[in-house]
C-alpha cells in the first residue's frame, strides 16, 4: 500500500470538499493511516473503498464518470503512444541490422553513382551521331543506315551492360573493386569512339 495522499490532496482527487473525506473517515467507508502526526490515504484503495461503501449522488456520479472517461482517454493514449514507439524502436532495429548484414546502401552515395553511370551512358549514345556521320554519308540504302545505327546502339549498351553496370552495382554493394568506377567505364568509351 502507498499512503501517499493526504486528506487535502485526497479531497482534490476526487474532486470534492475536505469535509466530504474526513466525513468518509469518520464513518469508516474509506481507510487512514497516520503517519508523523497527519492522516495519509491510498488513493488507489480508498477510491475502492469510497465506490463500495458510500452512496452516490447524482452529481458526484457524474464527476466520476467523468473522471473514469478521463482515466480511460489517458490509459488509451499512453497505451498508444507507446505502441508508436515501441513500432519505432522495432523499425530503427531492423534497420540497423539490415545495415549490419549488408542489405542497406546509403542514399547520396547510390544516388551520384547511377546519376554519374546514366550520364556517361546518355554521353556516349550521344556521339553515335558524330562516330557514325562519314560512314553512313557515302550509304545509298536506308536499311544499311538502320543497320549501322543499331550496331552502334547495340555496342553501346553492350559496353554499359559488361563494364559501367558490374562497377555501379559493385560501388553500391560498397565492394572495393580493381574495375573502373561506375560511369568513367562509360566516359572511357565515350572518349575513345569520338572522331
């Protein structure tokens, strides 16, 4: 038991006059204690006891379904607070065990690599046009010119898919690679097919 309300603070728990709880006392519907020369109640017991033992008013029956309503919405709301943080707490763990394995890649870092690899790869289907020109100037028929430009396409992504992706994907996995970085691959053969 904690006696840890005296009569005055006991009065202002139930909403009520001092006399009302002294009263209460005295008829022995609600238990005291005293303690270094002051009368001290549990709340938790003597709410009990005050529900059991003393007949209600219409009044005070509204004060303490008030008060039960109001202890209700707060056990509701601290009951879902700590949900929220608990759901909380459980996410930041998962994480930083999907970091610890490995399964988690920092986002600028990803985020300038494909962007730098994409670039490169945007840059060198840019000078198909310019790698292209003499050869298909001299060229009568369309389908041999579609033919040319396809083979330039295909090279292209050819390059892409066998040197800058393996080095993009190995950048992001964080793996130390002897490989170029992601993207100069691409900026390599960009450079090399330009006329």
């Amino acid at each position: 038991m904690a006696f840890d309300h005296t009569i005055s603070q006991y009065a202002r728990h139930r909403g009520c006059d001092e006399k009302a709880v002294r009263k209460a006392i005295a008829e022995g519907r609600i238990t005291a204690v005293e303690i270094d020369g002051r009368k001290m109640i549990d709340a938790a017991v003597a709410d009990i006891q005050w529900a059991q033992n003393t007949r209600a008013r219409a009044d005070s029956r509204k004060q303490g379904q008030k008060a039960a309503a109001a202890a209700q919405a707060d056990d509701a709301s601290y009951a879902a607070l700590r949900t929220r943080r608990e759901a909380a707490e459980a996410q930041m763990a998962e994480l930083a065990l999907a970091k610890e394995l490995g399964n988690v890649i920092e986002r600028e870092p990803a985020v300038s690599a494909v962007f730098t690899a994409f670039r490169a790869l945007r840059d060198g289907g840019l000078v198909i046009g310019r790698k292209l020109a003499a050869n298909v100037a001299a060229m009568d028929d369309a389908r041999e010119v579609q033919a040319a430009i396809d083979a330039a396409q295909r090279e292209l992504f050819d390059t892409f898919s066998r040197r800058t992706l393996p080095a993009l994907l190995a950048q992001l996995a964080g793996q130390e690679t002897a490989q170029q970085p992601a993207g100069e691959a691409l900026e390599a053969e960009a450079r090399e097919t330009q006329p």
